[in-house]
C-alpha cells in the first residue's frame, strides 16, 4: 500500500508538472480574448475530459504498443528522460517549449471548433510529455490500487485544469506575468530532477552492471 501510494505521488507529481495548467494560462487568453463568444464553460469541460481521456488511454494501452513495435520500457524510459528534459530546460528558461505546441501551429488553429481538444487538450497540455510519462511510470503498477490510485489522480487532475481555465483571467491578472513566470520555472526545476532520474533509471535497466553505480 505504501509502496502504491509512493509511485502514484511520483507519478501525479511528474504529470502535473509537465501538464502545467497554470503555464497555459497566457496561451488560453491568447486564444480566447478576441473570441467573446465562445462558450468558455464548454472549452474548459471539453478540455479537462480530453486531457483526461488521453492520460487514461496512454497509461492503460502505452505499454501494448511499446510491445507492438518492439521498444523496450528502458529505452522508451530513457527517450521519454530526455524529452522531459528539453521541455523543462524551456520551462527554467521561461520559453514556451515546442515539444508541445509552436507558434505556426499556434496560428493555424480555427478558434471557433473544437478548441477544448485542440490545440488545449492536445497538444499543449497533453502533449507528448505527458503521453510518455504515463507510458514509462504504468510499468510500475503491478496491483489494482496502483491502478484505481492513477485513475483518481488523472480525475483530479483533469478537475485542477477545469478550475485553473475557467478562472484563467482572474489568476493571469492576480499573478501577472512574472508571477506566471516563476511558477513555470518551479514545475521545470521539479522535471528536469524527474528527468534525470527516469534518464538514470533506464539507462541502469539496459546496462545492469551499472545499477550499484548509479
């Protein structure tokens, strides 16, 4: 139970980080502020069922198609390092990282359909960040309250985003954009440790005459 209890933390931790809800707030703004007629409820519910959908799907049937085109967990766990890694280093540098979403897509986008999917949702909330994560950490769950725990998790998380959008105005106005700023940078701190240590982890599976150096 603990041990369920410590991987489910670690995981929730590491996706909330990478999702990073409040780092999208100035995105959200962007896209919504001359748009006075969308429904923003809508958006946000759309949005929050989304990222939960595709976290649900990706933990649950990631490791099938690992399986499918032959990638070892190791591997996929060292690719997926340093992927977080890039995007953490953009997080500390205070830059949008476009591993996620980038500014031609940004334009290309048709406000008025289906922007509670994309491009919110997917990519730039979950992205292939968060995709990757909830693939490398499902092998540790080996019992069924790993799995309940992951489930409620990615709920509660899907309702932070809920929240954070629907108030986005008001907590980009409140913060302001230094304060926006410095929380970007915290999440980027806490992945870019949670990189190297997934990075350390995978590298220590495929060579496993390293695991009492590392």
């Amino acid at each position: 139970m603990n041990q369920a209890f410590s991987d489910i933390i670690k995981f929730s931790i590491t996706l909330i980080s990478i999702i990073n809800p409040l780092g999208a707030i100035p995105v959200f703004l962007g896209f919504t502020k001359h748009h006075k007629n969308l429904n923003i409820k809508n958006v946000t519910n759309t949005c929050a069922v989304a990222v939960s959908i595709t976290i649900l799907i990706s933990l649950v049937l990631g490791q099938s198609l690992l399986n499918f085109f032959g990638i070892s967990v190791a591997s996929f766990t060292i690719g997926g390092g340093f992927l977080l890694f890039t995007m953490a280093f953009s997080m500390i540098s205070g830059h949008q990282s476009t591993t996620k979403i980038n500014t031609e897509e940004i334009r290309s986008f048709d406000f008025e359909r289906e922007i509670g999917i994309i491009p919110l949702a997917i990519p730039l909330l979950s992205g292939p960040g968060a995709i990757s994560t909830s693939i490398i950490h499902a092998k540790n769950f080996t019992s069924p309250t790993h799995w309940v725990f992951a489930a409620v998790m990615i709920l509660l998380i899907g309702v932070i985003i809920k929240v954070i959008l629907s108030y986005a105005e008001v907590i980009g106005q409140k913060l302001g954009q230094i304060g926006l700023n410095v929380m970007t940078r915290i999440m980027g701190l806490i992945l870019l440790s949670m990189s190297i240590e997934m990075i350390a982890g995978g590298i220590k599976e495929i060579l496993p005459a390293l695991k009492g150096v590392l």
